[in-house]
C-alpha cells in the first residue's frame, strides 16, 4: 500500500501522485508494445500521408521567417562564451529546366556551412517556392553552434537574391565574392 493512489473525489483532496522506481531508473523508456503498435500504424499509412506529417512538424519547428535574426545588443554580445571558430559558407544558386514541361526555369540555392571544429551541414531550397530559406539557414547555423558574436564568412556570387538570404544573419558577419566570380 506503499505506492497507492488516490484520485480526487468528493470525500476528501487527492492524495499522493503515482510513484514507480522503473521510471526513475529509465526515464526515456517506451514499452516495446507500443514501438510495435507504432511501427504498425506507420506501415499502413501511405507515404504521401507520412511525409506531409514529417514536413508540417519540420515546418513548425523552424518558426516564423523574419527579416533579421540578430537578437540583443553588443553589451549582451561580448558577454557569451567566446566561440569555436569561425563558420564559413559556401552558398551558390543555379537554374534547372522543369522536368516536365521543359520549357520553364526554376532557381535552386545551395549553401554548405563549414565551421573550422566540426562536420558541414548543407541545406537546399527552391528560390521562390521556399516560404522560409533565411530560417532553414539560421537552423542549420544554430545546429552548428552559431552564436551572436561568432565570426561568420559567407562566400557567394554575389547574387541579390543570396545576399538578401544571408543579410541580418550575424552581426559579425562579412560577404566576400567567390575566386571563381573575381577572376
């Protein structure tokens, strides 16, 4: 009787929460019914129906897009931790022929970000298709350790539509043209 629980009614207050020493011991434990139960639903959903899940919830952990993701003021800057390294990104766009019609273009844009401590990331968008590129960037720089007073290079072609993306990202961030644009 050490362990019971009493549920609030109407002849007296609740009485202690329910305690179990398992949950203490593994606190991330999912019971193996379950996983299979899971695993059942997942097979007997259509793809199509899982994928949209998938992305409605990788949509809704990016927030809402913004014009400038610098947040506080230097006083706050120079307090943080000082950072690993520099991060720099390679971000470059192309044009690809529609596959079916054939006769439109569509803008990709590809960055690769490359801090000096740790592997690179890379992210891919559709220019114009894509409702939060600038978010999409600031997750994967975030992912990587990215702070506000982090140095932070951004090579590029020099496009509008790259520099407007990777603009009011940093403060102590800098753009420098790619060799292959200079020469």
């Amino acid at each position: 009787m050490g362990n019971e629980v009493r549920s609030p009614s109407r002849w007296g207050p609740p009485g202690p929460a329910t305690v179990s020493p398992l949950t203490t011991l593994l606190p991330g434990h999912i019971a193996p019914e379950r996983l299979c139960l899971e695993a059942r639903w997942a097979s007997l959903v259509p793809y199509a129906a899982a994928a949209d899940l998938l992305a409605e919830r990788a949509e809704a952990e990016l927030g809402d897009e913004r014009v400038s993701f610098i947040e506080g003021c230097p006083a706050e800057w120079q307090e943080l931790p000082i950072p690993e390294g520099r991060i720099i990104v390679g971000i470059d766009g192309g044009y690809v022929r529609d596959w079916t019609e054939k006769k439109t273009n569509f803008e990709i844009i590809v960055a690769r970000s490359m801090p000096e401590d740790r592997p690179p990331r890379y992210v891919g968008l559709v220019h114009g298709y894509d409702t939060k590129p600038k978010c999409r960037l600031v997750d994967v720089l975030t992912n990587q350790g990215f702070q506000a007073n982090q140095d932070i290079t951004f090579l590029t072609d020099g496009c509008e539509e790259i520099r407007a993306l990777t603009e009011g990202i940093g403060p102590c961030s800098e753009h420098v043209l790619d060799w292959f644009r200079a020469t």
